[in-house]
C-alpha cells in the first residue's frame, strides 16, 4: 500500500518540536510495511502556502501514484480533497473541530471526504459526525519509559533540591493559559517554596523524556485540547499529572494516584499541585496506558486505509459491472 500523507504540521530543523505526533505516526505506519510520503503545507511559515500548495498537491500527483491520501488537519483536508482520483483519509486532531473560526470549515470538509478520524468521543459528539473513527494519537513506549530522576536531573544540569514543576509546549499561544501556570506557581512558591517551573518548548521529541523523568509533576490548564500527547507521555514515564479536564484527559488519568483534575482558578491550580508534590512518589500511569502504544495505534489505523481501498474498489467493480449491463449502451 501507498499513501501520502499530507499535513500542515510537521518537524523541521528550526521546529523540532512542532508536530511530531504526526512524524511519530508516519513512522510507525511505515514500520508496519506501508510506504508513506509526506507533502508538508507550511501555513506557519507564510499563509499563502496553502494557496500555493494546490498548484504544488497537482504537480506531485501528476507524477506519483497512491491508494489512498491521508490528510491532517483541516487545511491539509481542502487541499487533498481537490482530487477526485484517490480517497482521502482526514484526521482532526483537537479542538479546531468546534473551537474558533476554524469549526466551520471543519464542518464544511468533513463529509467530502472518505473517512473521518478524531481523537476524543468529545469531538466526535461536537463535530456532529457519527461516522468518525476515534484513534488516539499513540506513543512510543520506549522512548517514554522511567528513568532515574538524579540522572536525567545531572544531564539537564537543573537544581536536585528543588521540587520542579514541568511545563511542555508553546507557551505563548492563548489557548494553553501560561498566565494561569504563572499566577499559580506564584501562590504555590508561598507555601512550597522550593518549587519550580520548568518551560520546555521548542525542544526536540528526543529530548521531552528527560524533562519528564526530571521533574515532579506535570501541569496542564488548556481553554482546550483533543487527546493531548504530553499527559499520555507523562503517564509513561510514571510523572504525576495536574490538569484541567480538557479533551480525554479524565479518561486518561482515570484514577491514577497522584494525579488531580483542577480548575482553571490559579488557586486551586496551586493546591493540586501541592498534593502532588508533597506526596513525593512516581505514579503507575505507565501501567494504564498499554492500549494507546504506536504499534497498536498504527495498526488500527492500516486496517482503516484498507476499509477505505476496498470500499473503493467495490465502488469501481460496481460501476463497471453496471456499465456491462447498461442496455442503453446498445442503442
């Protein structure tokens, strides 16, 4: 099988870190024997690529073949379904479904194509598809693993007295709320004052387990998120977990001790965190996540695809059987 895997989000030298659940799954898939392409639209870089990345998606296929396309993200959906040739495969992958101007485009593309993939059942029910496939994103379970926290503490060169709070990703877009992390930490300091924020963005995929392993709880205070891969690593790597219950995070975490729902009220924000810290024990979240391991994810994706070139090619042996049978054809 071959499929072209078109997306607006991807790792690049000056973005490691951008959109690596997408690379991740790329990879995986290949490693389950099926050959994949990426066609990257930077809309980041310069809006205009995605004007610029019609002419370019026509260009490529006049010179290479497919069974199917597989698009991420809404944008990267409108360019691949400007054909008519191949099948397309769309995954949302959060809050873009019902969130901003972005919702209705969603909508508008959504029943265009083939099959529809979204990672939460919240997504699912918002974006009014019933037909919607849920496949969490997955995640590589050997490279998100415990390890010694004196170590990966030595090779960060960050304090080994402090009780460090891990902050992961791009703090300076609105949604993610780093004014509620700052507000919160603030009054945390009060009463824990050996705590501290550790702001990791901007780093490198290979680089996040360290951070993880390092650190004493994770925090989380999102206006929104689908199934955000930072709790489900940190679940991996056995990291205590404070978040708001935004996309499938209470799924997640479930009942994981030393893992707390709060608000988005910096205070009590800072009280969860507490809890978290002054229990001072790894959780066992990398027991509950065994299901949402890349293999498994790629694989029920794979069958996806083959869903959708066997339903294809039963719509062309049907269409030609008609056309054998059509009795206008002898008039």
């Amino acid at each position: 099988m071959r499929v072209l895997a078109l997306t607006n989000m991807y790792p690049t030298p000056e973005m490691p870190a951008f959109a690596t659940f997408v690379r991740n799954q790329v990879e995986s898939v290949r490693r389950e024997g099926v050959e994949v392409d990426v066609f990257f639209v930077n809309g980041r870089k310069n809006g205009l690529n995605y004007l610029w990345g019609y002419p370019r998606f026509w260009a490529w296929l006049a010179t290479h073949r497919y069974d199917l396309i597989h698009a991420h993200y809404v944008f990267s959906g409108l360019i691949a379904r400007a054909q008519f040739l191949y099948p397309v495969v769309l995954t949302h992958h959060g809050p873009e479904v019902f969130k901003t101007w972005e919702a209705l485009p969603c909508r508008i593309i959504t029943p265009l194509v083939d099959r529809v993939i979204v990672r939460t059942q919240e997504m699912k029910e918002r974006l009014g598809c019933e037909r919607a496939e849920i496949i969490p994103a997955g995640i590589d379970l050997e490279l998100f693993e415990p390890r010694p926290r004196e170590e990966c503490r030595r090779s960060l060169d960050l304090p080994g007295d402090k009780k460090l709070v891990l902050w992961a990703g791009e703090y300076f877009r609105p949604e993610k709320r780093f004014d509620i992390v700052e507000e919160a930490l603030s009054r945390l300091k009060q009463r824990v004052p050996d705590a501290e924020l550790v702001l990791v963005t901007g780093k490198p995929h290979s680089a996040v387990p360290l951070y993880m392993n390092a650190c004493d709880a994770l925090l989380l205070v999102s206006d929104a998120e689908g199934s955000p891969n930072v709790v489900k690593e940190a679940m991996a790597c056995n990291l205590p977990i404070v978040s708001v219950p935004v996309g499938d995070v209470p799924q997640i975490i479930g009942n994981t001790e030393g893992c707390h729902l709060c608000s988005q009220d910096p205070q009590d924000v800072a009280d969860k965190l507490e809890l978290a810290l002054k229990r001072g024990e790894r959780t066992d979240g990398r027991n509950r996540i065994g299901h949402l391991e890349m293999g498994l994810i790629s694989r029920r994706i794979i069958s996806l695809y083959e869903d959708v070139v066997q339903e294809r090619r039963r719509r062309g042996l049907a269409r030609l059987r008609w056309w054998h049978r059509d009795p206008r054809r002898d008039h």
